[in-house]
C-alpha cells in the first residue's frame, strides 16, 4: 500500500508538471500558428480583391495592339501630307 501512495505521489508530483510542461510547448506554437494562419486569411481575401481587375490586362493588351496599328497609319498618312 505505500508504494501505492509513493507511486501516486511521483506520478503527482514528478509526471504531471513535465506533462503540463510537454502540452505547453505543443500549444503555444499552435496558438501562434492559428493566429498567423488567421492574418494570412484576412490579407489573402484583400490580395484578391486586387487581383480582380488581371483578366481585363489582356483585353487592354488587346487594345493596344489594335490602337498602335491605328496610329501607325494615321502617322504615315499624316507624314505624307506634311
């Protein structure tokens, strides 16, 4: 009966705070974890939200192309009346 109670007493005593110390080391990252998951979550919805106009670049690049061949022919017929 009293290794029983010396038993409890080192597992009391000895086992649990090295227990509680292992599960603080594990959670305190996690935590840190959560919260940085968290930001990367709210500044990856504002990233897309500016992100939103990107398809419209190639129908500028379009645009432009089709402006730039313009202008080339009203310069050279420009050129030729000056």
């Amino acid at each position: 009966m009293v290794l029983w109670w010396l038993a409890n007493a080192i597992l009391l005593l000895v086992v649990a705070p090295y227990l509680i110390l292992l599960a603080n080391h594990v959670l305190r990252p996690a935590t840190e974890i959560r919260k940085c998951a968290g930001d990367i979550l709210e500044h990856g919805v504002a990233l897309s939200k500016n992100v939103e106009p990107i398809p419209a670049l190639s129908d500028t690049r379009e645009s432009i192309s089709r402006i730039k061949g313009l202008a080339v022919r009203y310069l050279g017929s420009a050129g030729k009346l000056l």
